[in-house]
C-alpha cells in the first residue's frame, strides 16, 4: 500500500532498498529478474502473508509522559495538568526520566509499526538520544511555556536552549524540529511573536495545542477577546507550516482559515475521548482540504501510542460525528497516519509514502488467523480488523528495527529503570 497514488494496492510486488532509500517498486517476477544479478549479496526478505505500509507517523506525543502511564486516569484536562500531572513534573522530570522515558516510548512504538514521532516535552535532547539509540526518526519539538521548570528559566531560556540543539543536530538524517509553544493558556502574546519569527527565518514548522477544549476558548475570549485561533492568526503563525493539535472545537470560518493558509491538524481521537474533550470535526477539515495526520497524545492520556488504534478510532468516529458513513474511508486513515504526518513535519519528500527516492521507512503488517480471515479488502482489514500485534517487521531508513515481532536494537536495563520510575512517581501520586 504504497499511499501515494492515492488508494492504490499493488498485490506481489517488491520493494527494493539500497543505502536506506527506496530504490525500485516493481512486480516480484520483475524484482526476481532483474535485482539477484546486480546485487547478489543482498538479503531478500519475503513476507507472502502481508501488507508493505510507509511507516507510521506519530505526529504529536509527549514520548517521556510513558512513565506517568495510568497514574491519574479519568480526570477533565487541566484537573490532570494542574493537581497530577504539572506538580508531578516539576518533581521528577529531569534528563534522565526523559531518555529512560522516551527509549520505553520508542520501543512501544516501534514494535507497533511508527517510524516517526512529533515530540512534546522537556529536555529534547535528552529524547534525542534515546530516539538516536532507537534507531527511530524523530522531530523534536522546541518547547516554550512561560513558567520556570527544571530544563528552563523562562521563554527566552526555552528558546535559546531549543535553537542551540536545533543548530547541533540539524543536519542528522533522522533528526529534524518544530517549535513547541505548549499552548495559548500557557504562552504569552510576546512568546507567540518570537517563535512565529523565529519559525520563518528557520524554516521550522510550528506544533500547539489549540482549541483542545471549551474551557481554554472561553478563557481565551475572557482575557484576549477572541478565540484562541484568532488570536494566533493576529500573532502570525495560521502558516503552512502550524501543527493545530487537537483543533476539537472549531467552527466554520476556523476550518476554512486552516485550510486556506495550508495548516495541518494533529487528530489524537483517543486521548480527545479519554479526557472528555470532545469529538474533532474530522470529516469538515478532511473535505475544506485541511491536512489531516494522527498522534496518540503522551501515554499519560490516552494510555497508548498505537496509531493503528488511532486510525480505526479516528474513522469510525469520523462516521459518527458526520453521520456519513463514507467519511474517513479506510484509505484517508491510513494517509492521515503516514504521509499526512510526513507532510505536516516537512519531511514528505523524504518519508511517508512507498516511492523511489525515499528514505525506506516501511511496516510490514500480518494478514493472516483466524482474527483476519478471511480478507476482501487489505486496506479495510490493516484500518478496522489488525493492530499492532500483527506488525512483524519495522525499517527505519532502510535499517531493520523490528524483526519478527521482535526489537533488534533493545536499550538495556529498559525494565529496570521503567521500575525505578514507577516506585517515584507512585510515591508522589500516593502523597
């Protein structure tokens, strides 16, 4: 399922791959012709029994927020922040409970077919490592808030450190950024001014949280006089280069300034759902022409970071919030959880679909027992019947990550160190 062209499925076909880039997408008898003379000692992996995705793309989480996995569930959005989540923060975070948390992150999500993460959190460098060590893609989000934390002083030392990290690492195959302003309720006009400047003269996409909830539009017009949307719009960053995660209360004049200037929304349906958020109007960006792609959220609210359970989530409610059954079809979701997300982060020349001349990021996905038989349909199937226990295989620029089931580049200690954590914060929780 190659993605692009749109809707296509091409059964017994190959894919070549040479220094980590899709070399030739062709029919296997071709494939079998032609590639053994020229390359005889490259190794063939034959899977008769699956489908070949561009690898996932996870475009918003919080990835070191798996150690907070269930620890305040079933809480409104900012009774989570403020009471559990922020006091917990400001405790525990530090360099190391973000490498330990993000290596555990990528290993969750690799074994479950993503590639690719947007990240949301403290110490970017520090989740840089782990993703390099992974052997996953990663874009870093450049956090800034206003308030003081362990990593940072203030917006202006938020910045400073996110640029810095952006200028060592710019260059990494497997690296790239946004800025991260966390949210309206949580940046100040004068910040939203630097980061829209900053992200023009980089050339760095954008990644908020905006109209998450009724209560954040309401505070909005109580302290700004308009809707959190309006506002950013008159600081400058409504941009083909905005991540509008979340984007669940939105009216119509909202979804056609989306599209109009070329933004991108983040759908994360299942921490939407969790937290009581509300239901995104999926179908209404889908058709005005917003660019659509998936995130899980951070594990400390949805409790997962499975896009497969995204996709299916996403487009059944879709259906539901639209009443049209044909909203979402199976085939957007998918483009919504891969090359959506490639678009959304600047990288779609790069990843997110099956293409000569891309990096080979690639999922291979099972088809096979008694819960996927029998199939008509693969691609309805990978969508509403499989999940991320039928990936079997995982690439990530041509490098096998994930084979049979099974992590190839495990980081060591990885259970122990979850412990550690767990007694911490269950410390904190229970005090």
């Amino acid at each position: 399922m190659p993605v692009e062209p749109a809707g296509a499925v091409l059964e017994h076909h190959a894919v070549a791959v040479r220094g980590g880039a899709i070399e030739a997408l062709l029919p296997i008898e071709a494939a079998l012709a032609s590639f053994p003379a020229r390359f005889a000692d490259y190794e063939r992996v034959e899977l008769p029994e699956h489908v070949l995705v561009p690898g996932f793309v996870n475009a918003h989480t919080h990835a070191a927020m798996v150690l907070m996995r269930g620890m305040s569930d079933d809480l409104a959005l900012m009774r989570w922040l403020e009471d559990h989540v922020w006091p917990a923060e400001g405790k525990h975070v530090s360099p190391r409970f973000v490498r330990d948390g993000t290596a555990l992150a990528c290993a969750e999500m690799l074994r479950g077919g993503i590639t690719c993460f947007n990240d949301m959190y403290y110490f970017p460098e520090a989740a840089l490592e782990a993703a390099l060590e992974a052997g996953m893609r990663a874009s870093l989000g450049l956090i800034v808030i206003e308030f003081p934390t362990a990593y940072a002083s203030d917006p202006a030392d938020y910045l400073r450190k996110g640029v810095a990290l952006r200028d060592r690492y710019g260059e990494h195959p497997l690296v790239s950024f946004c800025f991260a302003p966390h949210a309206p309720y949580t940046v100040s006009d004068a910040t939203f001014r630097q980061v829209a400047t900053l992200a023009a003269e980089l050339d760095v996409p954008v990644h908020v949280h905006v109209h998450e909830t009724e209560h954040e539009i309401e505070r909005s017009l109580a302290e700004h006089g308009v809707r959190p949307l309006e506002r950013l719009r008159r600081l400058g960053l409504i941009e083909p280069g905005l991540i509008a995660v979340h984007s669940v209360h939105l009216d119509e004049s909202e979804i056609e300034l989306l599209a109009r200037h070329g933004a991108s929304v983040a759908h994360c349906p299942s921490s939407n759902l969790k937290l009581a958020s509300g239901f995104a109007p999926v179908e209404a960006l889908r058709k005005a022409g917003v660019n659509l792609c998936l995130g899980t959220d951070g594990a400390a609210s949805n409790n997962r970071l499975d896009l497969h359970n995204e996709m299916r989530t996403a487009a059944l409610l879709a259906k539901a919030v639209a009443r049209d059954a044909q909203a979402l079809p199976a085939h957007a979701a998918l483009h919504a959880a891969t090359l959506g997300g490639a678009r959304a982060l600047g990288l779609s020349t790069r990843i997110g679909s099956i293409e000569p001349g891309k990096r080979a990021d690639l999922t291979a996905v099972a088809l096979r027992g008694a819960e996927l038989s029998p199939c008509y349909d693969p691609v309805s199937h990978l969508v509403y019947a499989a999940g991320r226990e039928h990936v079997t295989h995982v690439w990530v620029d041509g490098a096998l990550r994930v084979r049979d089931g099974t992590l190839q580049n495990a980081p060591p200690g990885l259970e122990r160190a979850s412990g550690m954590w767990q007694n911490l914060l269950a410390a904190h929780a229970d005090s």
